[in-house]
C-alpha cells in the first residue's frame, strides 16, 4: 500500500492488489495513508498455486486492474 500510495502522488498510476484476507488490513493501511482506494482483491490462497491456476485469477482480475489505472 506505500508504494501504490507513493506512486499516485508522484502521478503515476498504481493499482493495489492482494488476496481477500487481507481487505481489513488493506483499508487500515489506506486511511492511516489517505489514500482514497483500499485495492482490489483476488482469491487466496496465493502461494501454493500452479502457473495455470494464477493465469485464471489473475484474468479474472485484469479488466478491473486496467479500469482502476485508467479511472
């Protein structure tokens, strides 16, 4: 969250992206920061997935990343 915040300031487009356990500490972190948006959310786990299994989350996912950095 630090760097998508960091990032936005300098006016560089950044898109916050984690799996769903973490939206709470997400939101924590976005208000402590100011920073409007907590990310976006993908379904966890993440670390013991096959290359083809985080092609399908991560397609399930693109549209709405592509429409944060383009908003």
């Amino acid at each position: 969250m630090h760097d998508i915040s960091d990032l936005e300031r300098r006016g560089i487009p950044g898109v916050f992206v984690a799996s769903a356990p973490f939206v709470s500490a997400a939101e924590s972190q976005s208000a402590a920061l100011g920073f409007p948006s907590a990310g976006l959310f993908t379904d966890h786990p993440i670390q013991d997935r096959t290359d083809d299994e985080m092609r399908v989350l991560a397609e399930k996912i693109f549209d709405s990343i592509l429409d944060e950095l383009l908003s």
